[in-house]
C-alpha cells in the first residue's frame, strides 16, 4: 500500500562552504515527520572516470520506527533504525 519513502528537505546548514544538516519532511506509510539528516561527509570534485563536475554526500538520522506506524513488537525489537544515505550528482 505504501511502496515508495520520501524526503524533501526544507533547509540546508553550512560550516562555511560545506553542508552539515538537512532539515526536511520524511515520509513513510502515510505519516511525515520533520527529520534532520546530519551530514558526514561531502565533497565536490570532477568525476575520475567522466570528466565532469560531481558531488558526493553521505548523511544519517535516527528515527522511531513507531512514529512511521511500524511499531511491531516494539519493545522486543528496537524502535530507533538509523537511516544512512549515499548520494553522488554529476553535472549534464
């Protein structure tokens, strides 16, 4: 019924020229949430093999499985997952 996640962010924090946290709506099952994903690495360079500008991150966040209405047998397996995402953008 719910085959698809969704994140779209609301605002991105910088340390200088390097972003740190993106802040936006998660959605799962139906339900949004704000979430903040902390960014843990980033770094922007050409390609090595295409030759062209690209960008690559790596974020994390906790969340409660039970806020997502995917509680089950939430005390017996853990409510908070740590989400880790892997992104890389290449310029047309």
């Amino acid at each position: 019924r719910h085959p698809t996640i969704t994140y779209k962010s609301t605002a991105v924090k910088f340390e200088g020229d390097k972003p740190v946290a993106v802040e936006g709506n998660l959605t799962i099952k139906g339900v949004t949430r704000p979430v903040t994903l902390t960014v843990t690495g980033f770094h922007a360079m050409p390609h090595p093999m295409l030759k062209k500008p690209a960008l690559g991150a790596n974020a994390t966040a906790r969340v409660k499985r039970s806020e997502f209405n995917m509680g089950k047998n939430v005390p017996y397996v853990s409510d908070e997952v740590t989400l880790t995402i892997a992104v890389e953008a290449i310029k047309d």
